[in-house]
C-alpha cells in the first residue's frame, strides 16, 4: 500500500514588533500609543516613543508628540522627563506642546517636575527656547520662575528671548522685571533678576490685597491697570533744612499741667 504524501503548506508568518515596525500616518490617540509601548523595556522607551511620530503628517505632529508623551508617563511615569527629550529631538516644534503636556499630566505639579521638564524640552529643542517658556508660563503661571530659570540654564544665548516671551505669557510681570533690572544690572543671571521680581510681586499683591497670580496676569482685577511694583526709598525721613542740635536735658522745657497746647476733648 502505497502513502499518499502529503504536503503541508507553508505558511510564511509576518511578525510586527510594537513599538519597532509600527508607523502611524494618522493623528496618534493616547490608547494607540499606550498600547505600542506597553512591551517597550524601559531602557527603550524614549526611542520607541518617538519612532512612533515618524510618519505623522507634519499638521498633526504637536497633537501627537503629546499624546505619545501621555501614553509613556501612563507606562512607564519615572521614564517621562526622558520621553520629553526624545520626542521634542524628534519633532523640535512641537517642544511647546509636549512641555505643557508633560507638566500638566500632575494634577499640581511641584517645581521639581517643571523645572525637569521644562529642562528637557529646552536642552533638545535650543531655538524653541522663548516658545516653551510662554507655553508653560501660561500654563503654570505660579511656577513663572522655575521655568525661566531652567530654561535659561538649559540655553543661555536665548536670555533676551526668555525674559521676553515671559512677560508676553505674564504681562503683569514686566514693571518689575524692569525693575529688577535696573537694581541688579544688565549683567544679572534671569535666575537673579526674576527671584528679585517675585519678591516685589509678593509685596504688591499683599499692598493691592489680591492674589499674586492676578497680578502677574496685568491687575488685580478685570479691566484694571498693573499694579505697580513697590519703590525702595531711603529707610529714614530726612529732617528739615537747618541747624541741626544735639537734644539735651538744657535745650528742652518741661511743660508743667495746663500749660501748653490745649488739645480738644475727643
């Protein structure tokens, strides 16, 4: 009896690993992206995370970067500072969009977490430096000084830029970064000029009794003028044009009851 032979067809298999091989073409969602990066080792993750942005159209990129940015802090949350620089390295313009994304993702973000982020986006992205600053400014506007400063740190060639895209996002804040200055001098670190300008921010809002925020926002009020910052005077008044004499027992007179001035009954 003769076998019949049998011949079992090949099937040739395609294995797509995610996170390597998966390009997205259209505007990435958070669950799209949280889903390629799930396996992604954590050494890795940066990486992937911005492979996944190669082949988006370029007027979906900011909306993208930062929606990849969530889904990598969803993964992986220690990971995010460093997804914030492989994704803004990717797509530099989007760096503004991704700072504010990763910084909001803290329902109240801490000053460390902005100062990293901000950090970040500013070391990858040089020339968006003044862009992240106002973005983030508007965003977390309490943290108006750790932004700066870090961003400054990160690019210091783009001081002047920096200093101007904060009191664009803060308009409030330029009378006393103004201030700052001329007491300082032209060689202040923005670190040191804006440090001095929150000092004066604090005051004016306990003197016009309203929140600081509403000052740096232009007013303490809606349709109201910026509130000034305070001037530092001399901490004494000058005494009248004259001769000046020493006060001795020999130059004062005692005045005896009833005499002198007679002051009303109140």
């Amino acid at each position: 009896m003769k076998r019949k032979n049998l011949r079992v067809p090949v099937v040739a298999l395609t294995v797509f690993t995610i996170g390597t091989s998966v390009a997205f073409t259209a505007p990435i969602e958070t669950s799209a992206a949280r889903a390629a990066l799930r396996q992604a080792p954590a050494a890795e993750l940066p990486a992937r995370a911005a492979r996944l942005l190669t082949s988006v159209a370029e007027e979906d990129l900011a909306a993208s970067a930062a929606n990849v940015v969530a889904a990598a802090h969803a993964v992986r949350p220690a990971a995010t500072v460093a997804v914030v620089g492989a994704v803004v390295r990717q797509v530099p313009a989007a760096a503004p969009a991704v700072a504010v994304k990763a910084v909001t993702l803290q329902h109240k973000p801490k000053a460390e977490w902005v100062d990293q982020v901000a950090a970040a986006a500013a070391a990858a992205a040089p020339k968006q430096a003044a862009a992240i600053v106002e973005a983030l400014c508007k965003a977390v506007p309490q943290h108006y000084v750790v932004v700066a400063s870090a961003v400054a740190a990160a690019v210091p060639q783009a001081r002047d830029e920096i200093l101007a895209a904060l009191t664009r996002a803060l308009p409030g804040l330029q009378p006393f970064v103004d201030q700052a200055r001329s007491r300082l001098g032209p060689e202040a670190t923005v670190a040191a000029l804006l440090q001095h300008a929150n000092t004066m921010v604090t005051a004016a809002a306990q003197a016009a009794r309203t929140k600081p925020e509403l000052v740096l926002a232009g007013g303490p009020g809606t349709g109201s003028g910026p509130v000034p910052p305070p001037t530092y005077g001399p901490p004494f008044t000058p005494l009248p044009p004259g001769e000046v004499t020493t006060i001795t027992r020999s130059t004062t007179r005692v005045a005896k009851p009833g005499e002198g001035r007679d002051y009303s009954t109140p």
